[in-house]
C-alpha cells in the first residue's frame, strides 16, 4: 500500500501550490471588489466570469497546464480520479475563485462530462467546445419545487415529442449558475414517458437560454448568500419551450441513468474540495489563535481550543483517506464498483467540515460570522452539500440497505451445507 501520490500528481501539486500562493491568493479580494463594482457600474453582477482579474487569471492557468484538470479524457488533461483528486482539495482552498480559474467550476464540469460521454458530435461541436474553451457557461436544470426531489424519479416536468421537436412544460429551482448571462445552454432533465418503467420515465434535453419560453423566474439565496460567484441559483419555469429534436442527450429513458453517471465523479469532487475548504479553516484557525490573547493567555494556549485544533486534524485526515480510496476504487472497479465509497464520502464529508468550520467560526468570536474573514460563506455552503447530490438521509438508507444485504450474505455463506 503506497500513500504518495505519483509522479505526474505531485508535478501538478507543486505547480497549483506555487500558482495558488503567487497568482491566486492575493487576487482574491480583487476579484470580489471587480464583482461588486459590476452592479455600480451599470453591468450585470451576476456575470461572475467577466471581471477582468478572472481573466488574467485563466490566461496564467492556461499557460502553466492547470485547464480542465477534472477532465480524463479529450480536451481534459487525461487524469484519474485519484490524480485530480488532490488537485481539487488545493482548489478547495479558494473555492468561490480557483476552480472557476482552472474551468473547473461546477455545473459546469459535470454538464462537460455529460457531453464528453453523451453528446453527439453535433452537440459537441456547439456546446462541450466552448465550454471546454470558457467561452460560456451552462447550468444543470434537475431539481424542482413541486416535489420532492431527493427522489429524482419524482421529476414533473414533462417533455413531450411533437413532430421534429420537444416540448417543455415545468418549473425548477436551485438551479446552480443559471442567473448567469453567460450560461447559454441548460441540461434539463424531466419526463418523456410517465407510464414507463420509474427508472426509464426521465430524459434530458439541451435548451439554449434565448428559447422562447424558458423564463429566470428570480434568484435564490443561502443563509442570505446570493453566491454571485457561482453566477447563482435560480428558479426558472419552462411554459411550452421547443427545442429540435436532436437535442436530446443520449436516447429517451436513459436520463435518470446520466444522471447517476454525472453525479459519481462529481461527488469526489465536491467533497476533495471540501477538503481544501477544512484544511484552510484549520490554517485561520490556527492563526487566530496564535494572535489572540484572553484570560491573560494565548488561546493556543486554552485547552479547549487545543482539542477543537487537534479533533480537527483528526477528523480531516480520516475523511481525506476515505475520499482517495474511494478515487481510487472509482479508477480500479468503476463507479458501480465505488458505490459504497462514494455514498460515504456523500454523508461524511458535510457532516466532517461543517464541524471543523463551526468550531473555526467560534474561535473566531463574532468575526468568524462576518464579511472580514471566509468562514461564514464557506459554512452556508457546506451546509448546501447536505442535500446537493442527494441529501444525508437518503444516501444513508441506501447504504444502510446494502451493508444489510453484504452482512446477510456473509452469514449464508457461513452457514454449514445440509
């Protein structure tokens, strides 16, 4: 068993490190004073990916290979799940600019990944190559407000074959990126036949942003945040869209499972960058309480926030091994094969660093809850990871299900023959 990671990981490592310290760091509070200058400026705030420090930054990243690293196959940078992996927890460290920086930002990996494997050539050529490039952004339109959507067999919104073309009617929400300007395309999933087996009732479909009838109903915030860097969430309602028939992704009733492929590396990137988020917490953490005094003593001196550092490190670096292996395992055996890890990597990772960040913010005192340091944004949005992806609960009656159904069949195997 080797723990190091291998060559090309560490040549990456190193080249992200240097570019985070020397580039990325301490553009930071540039690129929140270029967004919000954008409204007072008389220009869209929501328009995240046209402040021009971001694409100062993109032009470095191109240059020193940190492009489409999520990516493993063509126009990506061709590595596993386990060599990016350490690669999005670094990320993880700025994680409202770094992965936008590299065009690793979510929806829109995941809708690459779902052209890269899914589209049609045509479908290629118009939408995964200017994603790929950065030229545009897209969104990722699943969940909706009239039902509920942990369970995605529940989606309403239908979609109905009328000659040479779709139409769809719905409503969704939460809808990640989509206030945007510049996500021209959205992925959209909902029903094409509701009498089909559950599993084979969903389809999806690619709707451009300028087709009639598709409507941004209004932006949505968490605990107050309006995420502008993610170009935001939205509520959009769909009222009689038509889009050509080609622009189905894949066959109908193959959506649900696009959907599942989509979500498995997404997991492990959402969680390697929580990662990141919790190493950065332990760093301020640690920083604060080096410098501050109360009691007459440093509070890295106070026992209580000694335990909290050390409960900290212990914890990240259980979940840090649980989310390689389950890399690993997803390169090895498959997503099928990973199955188990990445439910657990789904349950454990927001639980883990929401602590860290809770207790990170209270070493803090009331700073912790301001605009001054990262902490309270990071926190609203670990707390969003508890339902992105699935919530908590229903991966862990999944998982509950399956270690039964693997203890049963050991005790049968057990059992003498008669």
């Amino acid at each position: 068993m080797d723990f190091a990671f291998d060559a090309r990981s560490e040549a990456l490592r190193e080249r992200l490190l240097d570019f985070m310290d020397s580039h990325l760091h301490p553009a930071e509070q540039t690129f929140e004073g270029q967004l919000a200058a954008l409204a007072e400026d008389g220009g869209d705030p929501w328009a995240w990916d046209s402040v021009p420090v971001l694409g100062e930054l993109r032009a470095e990243a191109r240059e020193r290979g940190l492009w489409n690293l999520f990516l493993p196959g063509e126009g990506g940078a061709g590595l596993t799940n386990l060599q990016y992996a350490p690669l999005a927890e670094i990320s993880g460290r700025s994680p409202h600019l770094a992965p936008a920086v590299m065009n690793c930002a979510a929806p829109d990996t995941g809708n690459m990944e779902v052209l890269h494997m899914f589209g049609t050539p045509a479908q290629k050529e118009r939408w995964l190559t200017p994603l790929l490039d950065g030229e545009i952004r897209s969104s990722f339109a699943m969940t909706e407000p009239d039902v509920a959507s942990s369970d995605a067999t529940n989606i309403a919104t239908s979609i109905v074959r009328d000659g040479d073309e779709y139409v769809l009617n719905g409503r969704k929400w939460w809808i990640t990126g989509a206030m945007n300007p510049n996500a021209r395309i959205f992925i959209v999933m909902g029903k094409t036949d509701p009498s089909a087996a559950r599993h084979r009732q969903q389809s999806m479909i690619l709707v451009p942003r300028d087709t009639p009838g598709l409507e941004i109903r209004r932006g949505m915030e968490v605990f107050g945040y309006d995420d502008h860097e993610h170009g935001g969430h939205a509520e959009l309602s769909l009222t009689d869209v038509r889009v050509p028939v080609e622009n189905l992704i894949g066959a109908e009733g193959e959506g649900f499972a696009i959907a599942q492929a989509r979500l498995g590396p997404g997991r492990v990137h959402h969680c390697m960058r929580s990662v990141g988020i919790a190493e950065r917490a332990i760093e301020l953490m640690c920083a604060r309480a080096e410098e501050r005094v109360a009691f007459g003593r440093p509070l890295a001196e106070q026992g209580v926030i000694r335990d909290w550092i050390a409960e900290a490190r212990v914890r990240l670096e259980q979940l840090r091994l649980l989310v390689l292996k389950t890399a690993w395992l997803m390169d090895t055996q498959g997503n099928r094969g990973a199955h188990t890890e990445i439910q657990a990597i789904k349950i454990a990772t927001p639980h883990t660093v929401q602590w860290i960040l809770d207790k990170a913010i209270q070493l803090h005192g009331a700073g912790g809850l301001s605009q001054d340091f990262p902490l309270a944004n990071m926190y609203a949005g670990i707390r969003t990871l508890r339902f992105a992806d699935g919530p908590d609960e229903v991966h862990k009656n999944a998982l509950a299900k399956s270690e039964l159904a693997r203890q049963a069949g050991r005790r049968a195997a057990r059992r003498p023959a008669r």
